[in-house]
C-alpha cells in the first residue's frame, strides 16, 4: 500500500507541476500541452486513489 501511495504523491505532484508549467507558458501550443497533461495526471492519481480505496474496503 505505501508503493500505492508513494505513487499517487507523484502523480499529485506532477500533475500540480504541469499546471504550473500550463499557467506561466506564453506559448499556446505548450499551454494546451501540459494542461493535457495536468489533467491527465490527475485522472491517473485519481484512479490509484479509487483502487487503494477499493483495496482497503475489500480487504486485499
């Protein structure tokens, strides 16, 4: 579980790192890069919190 969570840290943080990155760009094609990104690293983290939920709930 903590492999899980070390994970799901990671994902948080470079998907808070690409919306960052999103935000300061002045070019619009690095912009709509990495808020894909951003959101597409959030979907992830958020998909390994619901199996680490799941997981507990389940008991496996």
């Amino acid at each position: 579980m903590k492999d899980y969570q070390k994970q799901l840290e990671k994902l948080r943080t470079d998907a808070a790192e690409c919306r960052l990155i999103c935000d300061l760009a002045t070019d619009l094609k690095k912009r709509e890069m990495f808020d894909r990104l951003a959101l597409h690293l959030t979907a992830l983290a958020d998909q390994v919190e619901q199996a680490m939920l799941h997981s507990k709930s389940t008991g496996t």
